[in-house]
C-alpha cells in the first residue's frame, strides 16, 4: 500500500488558549495513500489538515512532507493543495480562470497552460463547462472546480476538508466513488477529513480515528471496522453489541474470559491492552449474529425473543432479549426471509460465531 | 376583487405622477423659450444651457460641488471599508452597539447634525470652507457608504484567499488577484452613492461653508431672482440626469456584489 513515507508527523500540539485542539499526535502516511481522518465533531480533524497544509501553525512538533521539514513554511510553498469544504470557487472568475489561477505564478507558456487546465477539466469531466461563471454551477459541479483547481497544481498531497459535507445523499454516494477512482488515477496521496464512517470505510486506503485531538486508531478499514481498539472507536463505526466476561486466563498475546452467553471464548490482545479487575468488555457487530428460520441450525447458537424491530427497507434492525443478558443483542437481517414481519415477543434462535468477539479497552 | 384589481393600477399611477411629474416639469422648462414658467410651452431653445456654460459663478460653483464630492466619497469609503471589515470579519464586544451608532446619522434630522457640527467647528475656530463642508458631508455619508460595503463584504468569505494562497499566491498577490476583484464592485457603489448624496446635499453644505459655495447653494441663491430662474432650471436637469445616471451605475456594482454573495451558499445537488 504506502510505497514510501510521504507525510511524518511528529509529536504535533495545538494549544487554543489552555485547551489542546490536537495533542502530541504522531503519524505517517505513504505515498499514493488515500488516507482519512475520522471522528466526531470537534475532536482537532480540521486543525490537523490545516497544520499539513500550513494554515495553522502548531504549538509543538513537526511535519515533514516528502522528507522536506515544511513546520514553519507558508502555504503557499508547500506541495500540498487543498480542496475547502465550502470549495472557496472565486467568484469573479469562470472555471477555466479558477483552474487555470495557481498555474498562472508558474509562467508556462499560454498553450502547455491550457493543455493542462484541459487536462485537470477532463479528469472531473466538466470540459464542457469551462466558460461558465461560477455561480452558475451546481454544487456538484463546484466541487469539482475546487478538485480540478488543486489537482492541477500536480500536489504531493492533496487535503480534502469534508468536501462531500455539502452535497445531497445520492450525490455524495457518486462522488465518493468517483474520489476514490480519481485518486486511483493520479496516484498521489489524499487526505480525507470526514465525520461520517462510511464514507471513510468506503473510500480510504487506511483511517486514523480521532478523538479530543489524539489518535485512537490507525489501520485499514476492515480492521478499524472489525477489529476496533476500544469502546469509542467501535461506537463510532457503526452498531455493536457490547458485553461483559470474567478472565480466566490472561497470557501474553491472548485472553481467554467466560462470557454469560457465549461461554467460554479465546480473544487476540490488542496493543497495549490491560486486564483491569479480571473484568473484560467483549464486542460484536450487530450483522455478525444471524437469526435461525425453521429447519435451519448452526454450530453455535442462543434463544431469545424479540423485543424491538425497525424497519430500514433493505435491512430490519431487531432487538433480541437473551437470557442474562442485561441488555438486548441487536441484529441486523436482510430482508430477505420475512425478518420484518416477526412479531415482538416471538421466540428466535441465533446463530453467533466466537471469532467475531473483540476485546476492547475501555 | 376585481373592483380592487381595477383600482390598483389607477392608485399606481396617481402614486407614479404626483411623485414624478412635478420633477418632470423642471426639464420641460428648461428647454422652454420664455424667461417665466408657465403653461403653455413658448417654443424650444438651448438657449438656457448655453447662458449657463458662460456663466463663471456657477462654474466655480460645479467645481467645488466636484472637489467636495469626491473627497468626501473617497473618505466615506474609506472609513465605511474599515468599519465594514470590522463588523463582518471581527466578532467583538458592543458590535452591535457600534454599527448602530455608525448608522444612526441615517435617521437623525439633518438640520440638528449640521447645527451641532456647526457649532463644533465654530468652538474650535476653524474657519468655514470647503474642508468644513467635506468633513460635515463625510460624516454624513458614511452610514451610506457602510451599508453599502457592509452588505458587500458578508459574501466575501476568509476562505477565498486561503485558497488563493494555497494555490502559490502571496499576500500582496492574493489582495490583488482576488480581494480587490471581488470587494471592487461594493467599492465602486459606495464611491457612487456618497458622491450622489454629497452632489445633492444642501443643508450641511448650506450651514457648514464660508465663500466657496456648491451647486445647491448656489442654486438656492439664484431663486431669488425670477429672471434666473431657467437657467437653474437648466442647472437642474443636468444635477438630475448626473444623479439618475451614478445611482444606476451604482446599483449596477450593487447587484454584482449580490451575484458574487450568492456563490458562498452552497446549493445541495
Ligand atoms: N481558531 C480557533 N480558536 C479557538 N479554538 C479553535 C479554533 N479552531 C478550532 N478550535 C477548537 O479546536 C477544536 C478542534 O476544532 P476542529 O475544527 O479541528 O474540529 P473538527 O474535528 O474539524 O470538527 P468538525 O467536524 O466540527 O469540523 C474545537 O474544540 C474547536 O472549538
Ligand atoms: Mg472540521
């Protein structure tokens, strides 16, 4: 995936007043990554796009982009190019003008300049529309203007601060594809910013997960997805069923614990985790337990009845009452095989399977 | 109902002739070939526009009008840009107290600002003239002149020129290429409105100068004699014609201004 170390953060800070927006965070992202920043609203993703592409300055630490040490540098002379999230199109001029405006400082000569904003305009598929206004754009359209502006730039890096934010449902679903296989295209590294965790399991090479200005978790998206470090970050991406277990043994890389439903389970340690009081938290994904129709059986599985149903027109979200459990299990089924029609208080089995059992820290 | 449809359109246009007619009548006349100002019309003649090119007073009259209108539109811009950058770029303490206060001159009688600046520049012994005048005027001018800009600048988002650096601009390079461009329509039109208000405006003008007198002024001085009388009349269309003319430019760089503001809202599809 990451060929080479493009961007190397080091030990960044910065301070607004006595509060940290972003804390000692370290982190490196390769070169030709499509890399995203998650995580909540206000928990420092915008400052620490905006510290890489030299807005901000940080309070500590540095940045290093392509072995250059750029903390300190000006925007204007970094490799990076950003695409803002209200696009920041300038209004008094047409869209090949807006393309076309960073190129202008680098004095090519008048037909290699329009052979490349032509270029950049292919590459977004709005060659058509290169004398229009600004304001006469869609915002579909102006988004990609703001792409085609930065990428013609040929950035190292180029950051983009929740550029889908502001476009309908269906839009955002199109664009999110077309990101990925523009980014695909040009080869060079994107960094996402996004609060939203599909969009970042959708679209990126890798994800940090951040929270109050520090990383929680880098990896993959199926690995931050399946294989979440703790409580928050599995929350965050998504529904999962949280239980409790005692620890029956506790070894170097793994834990085993015995769970009120499940039994007894063997689970992978992650990074740094510590057994505290013989107590563990145990996590499951919701689509991981699968409801059991007559006739049906599996290896493993539990009785409970159903206490909750929402119906989501593709999927139907139930709430399963298990015996000793506190809470209900949630399960997510395709409609398929008449989930939505089960009537609350009906007896189910489900089928569960142990490996899909994390180990999360608090 | 249909007798009130019937009737609107009746009220609109007693509404439109008694707000413009008597207006009207001052360009009627002053093409008129008779020294008096009635019905029915003597024939047509220059003849009036012509006594007023010759006529020094009155040139040395439309020069001052001039100098004061332009300075005092360059310093009501001036003062109307910062103040305009303060309040839509700053958040501040007592902000909305401030541009109040700013605005307020919009609403109190003209009569009471000129006698109480009056009185000012008469304590402080300065001695009345055109600067005076200028002063006075700018004053006056610059609750128009931030409205103006005020409403201007709310399109203009800080964004733009992060972006304009981020493409390799510098700072100066950024004021140039994009800053000035874009605020350059609300300039304009705050230039224009000042100028018009301060061409037209008679009672600080009135109170505020010493010899040198601007063109309202000295009209106001030349109806006391009836010959005179056409050829302000003269005078007069040609203030209207300026006037009508720089306000439609100004709401031309107006409704830009408005165009470029719109672009900042985003529209979802
Ligand atoms: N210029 C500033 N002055 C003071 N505090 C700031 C400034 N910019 C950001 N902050 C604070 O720093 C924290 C992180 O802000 P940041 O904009 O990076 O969050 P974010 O993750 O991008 O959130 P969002 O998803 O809402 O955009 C917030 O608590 C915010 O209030
Ligand atoms: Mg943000």
């Amino acid at each position: 995936m990451a060929d080479r170390s493009m961007i190397s953060i080091h030990g960044i800070s910065k301070y607004y007043g006595p509060y940290p927006a972003v804390s000692s965070l370290s982190l490196e992202i390769g070169g030709g990554e499509f890399f995203s920043l998650l995580g909540p609203s206000g928990c420092g993703k915008t400052t620490l796009l905006r510290m890489i592409a030299g807005f901000v300055e940080p309070t500590d630490g540095s940045i290093r982009i392509d072995g250059q040490d750029v903390t300190g540098t000006p925007p204007n002379r970094r490799p990076t190019n950003m695409v803002f999230q209200n696009y920041a199109i300038f209004p008094h001029l047409n869209v090949e003008e807006n393309v076309g405006y960073g190129l202008k400082r680098l004095r090519l000569d008048k037909t290699e300049e329009k052979r490349r904003i032509g270029e950049a305009l292919e590459q977004v598929r709005l060659s058509t529309l290169g004398s229009r206004k600004a304001h006469e754009l869609s915002g579909g359209q102006r988004q990609r203007v703001a792409l085609a502006r930065a990428l013609v730039m040929r950035p190292k890096v180029l950051l983009l601060d929740e550029p889908l934010s502001a476009l309908d449902k269906k839009l955002r679903e199109q664009m999110q594809v077309e990101l990925r296989s523009l980014q695909q295209a040009v080869g060079i590294t994107f960094i996402l910013v996004t609060h939203d965790q599909y969009e970042a399991l959708a679209m990126s090479d890798r994800i940090a997960v951040m929270f109050a200005g520090k990383l929680a978790q880098v990896a993959t998206p199926k690995e931050i997805y399946q294989r979440p470090v703790n409580r928050q970050v599995a929350d965050f991406l998504g529904g999962m069923n949280f239980l409790s277990a005692t620890v029956t043994g506790d070894t170097n890389g793994k834990v085993a614990a015995r769970t009120d439903i499940f039994g007894d389970v063997v689970l992978e340690k992650p990074p740094g985790f510590t057994v505290v009081e013989g107590k563990v938290t145990l996590g499951m994904r919701p689509e991981r337990l699968r409801l059991l129709w007559e006739g049906e059986t599996a290896a493993k599985e539990i009785r409970g009845t159903v206490s909750n149903r929402h119906y989501f027109g593709e999927t139907t979200h139930l709430s399963i009452a298990v015996d000793g459990l506190s809470a209900p299990l949630s399960i997510i089924e395709t409609n398929n095989y008449g989930a939505d029609d089960l009537p609350i208080g009906a007896g189910v089995r489900l089928a569960y399977d142990p490996d899909a059992l994390v180990l999360l820290a608090e | 109902m249909s007798g009130r449809l019937r009737l609107l359109p009746v009220f609109v246009a007693a509404y439109l002739l008694f707000l413009y007619a008597p207006i009207l009548l001052i360009p009627i006349f002053s093409f008129n070939n008779a020294a008096s100002t009635t019905f029915p019309l003597a024939g047509f003649t220059w003849k009036w526009y012509v006594t007023l090119a010759g006529n020094t007073v009155m040139l040395d009259a439309a020069r001052n009008s001039l100098i004061v209108g332009v300075s005092v539109s360059i310093l009501a811009t001036l003062f109307g840009i910062c103040a305009a950058r303060a309040i839509t770029r700053y958040d501040f303490r007592g902000k909305r107290l401030t541009s109040g206060l700013i605005m307020a001159p919009l609403f109190l009688p003209e009569i009471i600002v000129a006698i109480s600046l009056l009185m000012i520049v008469l304590a402080m012994g300065a001695e009345l003239s055109l600067l005076t005048v200028i002063l006075g005027q700018t004053v006056f001018c610059i609750p128009y002149s931030m409205a103006v800009l005020v409403s201007g600048f709310e399109g203009f988002d800080r964004s733009l020129e992060e972006a304009s650096q981020d493409l390799g601009e510098t700072a100066f390079g950024t004021f140039r290429r994009v800053t000035l461009p874009v605020v350059a329509p609300a300039i304009l039109s705050s230039l224009l409105v000042a100028f018009t208000i301060s061409l037209d405006e008679f009672i600080l003008a009135f109170f505020l100068t010493g010899t040198q007198q601007t063109l309202p002024v000295y009209i106001w001085g030349q109806l006391r004699f009836a010959a005179k009388l056409p050829s302000v009349l003269a005078l007069g269309s040609l203030m209207l014609l300026a006037s009508v003319f720089l306000l439609t430019l100004a709401e031309i760089f107006r409704r830009r201004a408005e165009n470029r503001k719109i672009l900042q809202e985003v529209p979802h599809g």
